[in-house]
C-alpha cells in the first residue's frame, strides 16, 4: 500500500518556507492540511514516548490518547487549551496551539488514491524535492529512522524509541 512519505531532515536541510506546500482538501480555510502533517511528523520527533503518559493522565478533555504503538495522538478538536499536558509533559515537547481549532486534519488525499492509486497529492507536487512523496512502504525500517504515524502515513525522522524494559 502506497503512503505519503515525509522526509523530515530533507524539508529541514532544504531550507524552503513550509507555507510553499500546497494543500487541495476542500474544507481548510486559510492555513494548509501540510502543517497539521508536519505537527504529527515533528511530534512524533521530539515526543519521548514515556511509559507513564504524564500528558494523557493530565488532559482534563481526553484530547491525548496513546496508541498501541507508544505514540500519542492529539485531538485538537477536544483540546480546550488549559495546557496541562505541557506542564505534566517532563521534556517539554509539547508545543499547544496558540488558537484552539485552527488546524485543518489533512484526510491524506484516501479518496483520490482510492479512485486512481497512481494520484500524486498537491502537498508532494509543491514541496522542495525529496520531502515529501507517495511510496509503497509495507513495514517500519527504524535504521533508516523510518516510521509509520497509522496506516497512510509513513515519516523519516529521528524517533524516540525505547528498548524492552527500559522507560
């Protein structure tokens, strides 16, 4: 199954201004589906994926949950901006919209590859080369710090991963 894929470092190293990538999905109003994609790629960065999910015990709105893969997943449609899970968060990576239900949720384009599997979303046709682009991944490849954020969504990035018995 193709995935979008996000190469994290070549956005960064390639110096262009995010707000260059387009966005296609119908219901965004004056930001881009590109940046809640790239919120989920850099979250899945930084957040250390702590055993005891400090940030999910803290949210008073459940609009943090932890998945079966370790990471957490933010809805920020619940998000009523207290910013508990920022001080209950021990390495700061949590970085709370400044104005609640901004973010657009990029739907990946699901519909337009359902119908043509070879459709090349508008986000891969204006980012900077070798950012972003559809690819057939079937599993995660942690040496290449390759990871899968769900089912259609595929980010390089370095990850925090933690071994077996160790928080």
């Amino acid at each position: 199954m193709k995935k979008l894929f996000i190469d994290v470092p070549a956005l960064i190293n390639s110096g262009a201004a995010v707000d260059q990538i387009k966005c296609e999905y119908l219901f965004h109003r004056k930001n881009n589906g590109a940046f809640s994609l790239l919120e989920v790629a850099q979250f899945a960065s930084y957040c250390r994926q702590c055993t005891e999910s400090f940030c999910v015990s803290a949210c008073p709105v459940e609009a943090l949950e932890r998945q079966e893969t370790g990471t957490i997943k933010r809805h920020n449609m619940r998000c009523v901006g207290c910013k508990s899970c920022v001080l209950a968060c021990p390495f700061g990576t949590i970085f709370p919209e400044v104005i609640n239900y901004v973010t657009c949720q990029c739907d990946l384009c699901l519909n337009q590859l359902e119908q043509d599997p070879d459709y090349v979303p508008l986000c891969v046709k204006t980012a900077p080369a070798q950012t972003f682009a559809m690819k057939e991944l079937t599993e995660e490849d942690p040496q290449q710090h390759i990871y899968f954020s769900g089912k259609h969504l595929a980010i390089k990035s370095p990850n925090w991963r933690h071994k077996e018995g160790k928080s």
